[in-house]
C-alpha cells in the first residue's frame, strides 16, 4: 500500500447531523474535505480534530481485496455504537503520474470489537458486514455513513474496528485506478493493513510499512450497553 498528498483544498465542515436509527448506508460527494467531528461523550474518532496534513491510502499491485481496519477507541465504556463514518477521495493526486484514486466502486466494509492495546485478531467476529453500493462520482470526497440495525457494545480496554476493502490495485503502485481513503498524517498506529483478502488475516500497523498516517473514521453511538 502507498499514501499520497490530496489533490484539493483542505478546511473542516460541521459534524454531520445524527442518521436515521434503521439500518442505513449512505454515500455523499462533497468537493470539500471530510470532516474530524470533535470528541464528546457521544462520538469518537480515529484521529485528532486538531490533524492539520493530510494525504490519502490505497493498494498496490497483488493486493486487490486487502482490507483497512481503523482502530475507534470509545471516550468512556461501556458505549454502545448505532454507526460509523468513514471518507474516501477521488482524483488525480500527482499529475506526474499515471494514477487515479477512483473510490467510486462498490466495497464491502465489517465491523469488529477487539482489544484496544493490540493488532486485531486474525480471524475476527464480524458484528456487521455490508457492501457499499458504486456511486459515480460528482465531488472529490465520499463520505459513507453506517447506521446500524442494533447497537454494538464496546467494553472497557476495547475498540471497535471499522474494516474498509480497498478496491483495485495500480501496478507498480503508479499506473492504474484504485480506491482511496481519506488519512490523516499520524503516526499509523491507529490502523492496520489485513495482508490477505481472507481470514486468517495477518494484520500489521500501518506504522510497520513506514506510513505515518491513519484514516479518517467516526463513530456515534451513547453510553451504556446495547
């Protein structure tokens, strides 16, 4: 996998408003950057609001179907999650090569309970699955939003994980089209790279490949249990 600088301008928009309570995907283009929505007892991110650099991730060639796990940490447990927010980006991100971020294409995306402090598991319990439907693109960020049909629960020393498959894969990590996700350049400690398009899923921080950079991810929900 690669990352590499977005294409467009960058300033933050308003948190989104709450999603309808049954089971929903939503997929939104805007010609505007996704937004870090700020921390509260309802809501979390996978990255600081405060992220001001900002790029994007996607697969190379021989890794068509890996998957993206960003790791959401809860701001008190127990909480419950009612869904997830996640962005990708189309484009062009350097004119001096051949490649294209088309995030247009249909993926599926699972949700997971793991452990906070460590790699996710390899065979991890989907507590949700779905495939996000294509949607041509009219903007340079899709926004996808997951409303559940029941609530997940998150535990004390737990996270949830939102796995997004990454679609397509550029020879030579340069000449093609492929999915792109919106990141933010942290320290890649955040996410995880599965290695495999299958359980067993052999999981490595993004920080392991020297990528400094972790998608953009929320979740909502309340707290307490389901």
């Amino acid at each position: 996998m690669v990352v590499r600088p977005l294409a467009f301008s960058l300033f933050a928009l308003a948190p989104a408003q709450a999603l309808a309570q049954s089971l929903d995907v939503r997929s939104e283009w805007t010609l505007d950057v996704a937004p870090i929505p700020p921390e509260s007892d309802t809501a979390s991110s996978s990255v600081e609001r405060t992220c001001a650099n900002h790029s994007n991730l996607h697969a190379c060639e021989g890794e068509e179907g890996h998957y993206t796990a960003i790791r959401i940490v809860p701001p008190t447990t127990p909480f419950s999650v009612k869904g997830v927010t996640y962005f990708l980006t189309e484009g062009v991100p350097d004119p001096t090569e051949p490649f294209v971020c088309d995030s247009a294409s249909a993926h599926d995306v699972f949700l997971f309970v793991a452990d906070a402090n460590q790699p996710p598991p390899a065979d991890p319990v989907e507590e949700f699955r779905v495939t996000v439907p294509a949607d041509p693109a009219t903007g340079d960020v899709r926004r996808i939003d997951l409303v559940l049909p029941h609530a997940i629960g998150v535990g004390p020393g737990e996270a949830l994980y939102v796995a997004v498959e990454m679609v397509g894969a550029p020879s030579g990590c340069r000449d093609g089209h492929a999915s792109c996700l919106f990141t933010c350049d942290t320290q890649g400690l955040n996410s995880f790279w599965s290695n495999s398009a299958a359980p067993e899923y052999p999981w490595k921080a993004l920080a392991d490949f020297g990528i400094e950079s972790d998608p953009v991810a929320t979740m909502w929900g309340f707290y307490g249990v389901p």
